[in-house]
C-alpha cells in the first residue's frame, strides 16, 4: 500500500522492536495507524510517540523512602 509502512519497517526506522511498535498502534499512541486483518499499516509520516516510562529512578527504592517518614 502506498504511503504506509508496516511494523517492521517502522520499527527498523525508530529504531525500537516491533512489538513496541505493535502495543503503540494498538493503545492508539500513532494517529493514523489501521488495522487490515492482523497487519497494521502506518502512515509514513507519522512520528514516533513520546515515551512515558520514567526513566529518572525516582521511583528506585520507594518502600525505603516510605518507611523513612
């Protein structure tokens, strides 16, 4: 299909695995991402969603720091 990529493509792209692409278009975080059977087709310029996991530690150790209180 012109103008869309698929998973692999996507992921060789963002440089991330397939399935963080696959669990991105299925939690609606890649706007225009489509479903035709069990292949995802993804616009080509779509952009890469912002990762939310913390990556900072601050949640390192919570139940230590909770007990300190």
């Amino acid at each position: 299909m012109e103008g869309f990529l698929t998973i692999n493509e996507v992921a060789e792209k963002w440089n991330i695995t397939g399935r963080q692409v696959q669990k991105m278009c299925s939690e609606g975080k890649i706007p225009g991402a489509s479903k035709f059977g069990r292949v995802w087709a993804i616009p080509e310029d779509a952009e890469r969603p912002v990762d939310g996991r913390v990556t900072t530690g601050e949640y390192r150790n919570w139940r230590k720091k909770r007990e300190e209180y």
